[in-house]
C-alpha cells in the first residue's frame, strides 16, 4: 500500500464519524448571519414549524368568517337591489296594462260618439228619404196589381227601380231596409199596425201581410217593421 492510498483511507473514517448535526453545522458556517435568519435551514425555523402548523390553521378558521362577514351586506344590498327591481317592474306592468285599459276605453268612446254623433245628422235626411221610398213601394204593389194593363205594369217596373236605387243609397251610409222572413210576428223587430182576430189557435201571432218596411242602422232599429198580425180569440 502506498503512502497516498494510506491518506485516502485515513479520511474515509472520519467522513463517517461526523453526524448530521456537524454537516449541518459545516452548511450554517458557509452562509452569512442575515441569510441564515431567513434561510429555511434555520434551526430556529425548523424547530418552531410543527408549532406553527396549528396557528395557521386557527388563523384561516378565524380569517373565513371575518372575510364572509365583510361580503356579506354586499350580497344583502344586490339582494334587496333585485327585489326593489322586481317590485318596479310588476308597477311598470301594472300601470301598463291600466294605461292601456284606459286609452282602449277612451277610444271606444270616441268610437261610439263619433257613430253617434253621424247617425244622429243621418237620419233626419233618411228618414225622409224613407217616406219617400214608402210612397213608391204602395205604388209598386198598387200597379203591379193591374196585371191587365201593359202601362201598369210598365210603371211598377220603373217604381220598383227607383226603391232599388233608395235602397243602395241609404245602404252607402249604413242604413238598410229589412223584411223578416220569419211568419211569427217578433215583437223586437216588428210593429204590428193591423191586429186580425182568430178562433184558430194555431194562427196566433202568424203574419198576415207585411205593410211597410223596417229601416235598421248597423243592426240598430231605427224604425220597426209594420205588418198585421192574427190573435187568437177563443169562442168560449
């Protein structure tokens, strides 16, 4: 063996008899005072760090609630925010579809005045126009009755087109002449001028003749229909 194997080997035993702490306490001499307070190999950092593991913890644990209450009337104010939104949108609502009632009711009055107001000027000059369109109608079934002559008939044809032609103009302006077609006499659309008695109940109230035309505005009754009418009168 030689001299410098000898050195070798006398080093190897002391490397093995140093402990952790001595390795240690080699690395602690290599770093400087300030860096060494910091340094995590620190044995005052180190002994006190299972210590302070618990002191963290309490310190989360107490820190969540206070950071919970500090959020807390934040969430509270968008809450009551929300509900204020709420409450002023079913007002909006409200008001809206009042408003809209209200302006619905205001123009069916309008509506109605305005259709009241035109046949009121109308029907002074209609009804005129009626009685002339009246006059021609007893004319037409007086010469349509003298089915012997060619002139009367002549002549009923050409009455018969002039309450034609009344017919259409009043009808411009919302009026129309009507017959019921119904045989029973109906007390809300005819007037019954000419009452005949009967000992036949089954001919009570059955018409007997239409006399005059009715004259309705947009299904209002301006003037009744006249007709005669049967009444059943028992013999008894």
């Amino acid at each position: 063996m030689t001299n410098s194997q000898q050195i070798k080997d006398d080093k190897n035993p002391m490397l093995d008899q140093n402990s952790a702490s001595d390795i240690f306490n080699l690395e602690e001499d290599k770093l400087p005072h300030a860096e060494l307070e910091k340094s995590p190999l620190n044995p005052e950092n180190l002994k006190s760090m299972p210590q302070n593991v618990p002191n963290i913890e309490q310190n989360i644990q107490e820190e969540t609630p206070n950071k919970f209450n500090l959020i807390q009337p934040i969430i509270d104010n968008i809450y009551q925010a929300i509900a204020q939104l709420q409450k002023d949108f079913e007002v909006k609502v409200k008001y809206d579809e009042s408003k809209e009632r209200t302006i619905n009711a205001l123009h069916k009055e309008l509506q109605d005045y305005r259709e009241d107001m035109v046949f009121k000027i109308l029907r002074p000059l209609i009804m005129d126009i009626t009685s002339i369109y009246d006059h021609l109608q007893l004319l037409t079934k007086k010469y349509g009755n003298l089915s012997e002559s060619n002139s009367a008939n002549s002549i009923a044809s050409e009455l018969t087109s002039f309450t034609e032609e009344i017919e259409e103009i009043v009808s411009r302006y919302g009026f129309e002449f009507y017959q019921n077609d119904s045989e029973t006499y109906d007390r809300s659309k005819q007037k019954a001028q000419k009452i005949i008695n009967t000992d036949d109940s089954t001919l009570d109230k059955q018409i007997v003749e239409h006399l005059r035309m009715g004259l309705q505005y947009q299904e209002r009754i301006v003037r009744p229909e006249t007709v005669s009418v049967y009444r059943y009168v028992s013999n008894q």
